[in-house]
C-alpha cells in the first residue's frame, strides 16, 4: 500500500500496547500524535531511534502531542524494551504488520542479497484533525526524533496560522 500524503485522513487503527490495553488513534483526535514505525525492540538502530524519542519525550508532550512507536513485536518484547530504556512513550505491538502495510511501511527489503519484507522505519505526524502533517517514508534512526520535533513545532505554528 502507498505511504499516506500530508494532508490525507491518516488510517485509522486500534492496537496494543505491552499490557494488552488497546490504543485507538480515532481517541487521538484533538491531539498531535507521532507514529513511528521500527523493524525490532532491541536492536542498535532502533535502540538508537527509541531512546532519542525519550530523550524528546518531555517537548513532545509539552506541545501536547504523544508518541507512539509501533513494531511487529509482542508485548513481553515491548515491555521488556520499555524497561530497559525507560522509553516513557507507548509502544505498540502490530503482529501481523496489517496497520504498517495500511501505512506503507511493510515493505520488500534486501539484505546480504536476501529478500524479504519487513518494516521500512518511518514517521507521521498526525494533527488533531486525523490528518497526516507530515510523513518521513524513508528514516535514519540517528537525529530522526529532534527532526521531528521541529516539524511538530512548524506544523503547530502552520495550523495557529
């Protein structure tokens, strides 16, 4: 599926988190909502991606907004994630990479030679309309997070016109 265009209704989904409660982003309207998309809990990349998000966390929450990361992970992985980083942000378990495939971030990737699919990391910024603000399809894990929270910032700005 195509990654969905600034501007366009973001799809919806319900999912949950490590301890099992479910997380709508329709219950997210009136707020800004980061999603990020990550391949694996615990691997250098998104370690890297998930504790710059923390490190964040405080600003983003201070504009109002809320971040959640989402991975094909289950929730004793997603808990055991959270605690060993202190990620103070909602992580979010897609088993089956339906809502990611919704998103466009389930995708053919090659390594060693080797094709396969898997997560393409990947953001949206989601306004309190339910619209996409902005979509990064193709993330670096390194900076990602302060990149997004001066879009946060700009979109906010942009919508106080």
């Amino acid at each position: 599926m195509s990654v969905p265009n600034p501007g366009e209704l973001a799809p919806d989904f319900a999912l949950p988190d490590e301890t099992g409660a479910l997380h709508a982003l329709a219950d997210q309207r009136g707020r800004w909502t980061v999603i990020y998309f990550y391949p694996a809990d615990d691997t250098p990349g998104c370690s890297t991606e998930a504790c710059q998000f923390r490190d964040v966390d405080a600003q983003v929450r201070d504009t109002g907004a809320e971040v959640w990361g989402i991975s094909p992970d289950g929730a004793a992985s997603h808990r055991k994630f959270r605690e060993k980083f202190e990620l103070p942000f909602t992580l979010l378990s897609d088993e089956d990479h339906a809502v990611a495939e919704r998103y466009g971030a389930w995708t053919l990737k090659t390594n060693y030679g080797r094709e396969s699919m898997g997560i393409q990391r990947s953001t949206f910024l989601v306004d309190p309309d339910g619209r996409v603000a902005r979509s990064w399809p193709r993330v670096k894990a390194d900076g990602h997070a302060a990149e997004v929270l001066v879009a946060l910032a700009e979109a906010r700005t942009e919508r106080a016109g």
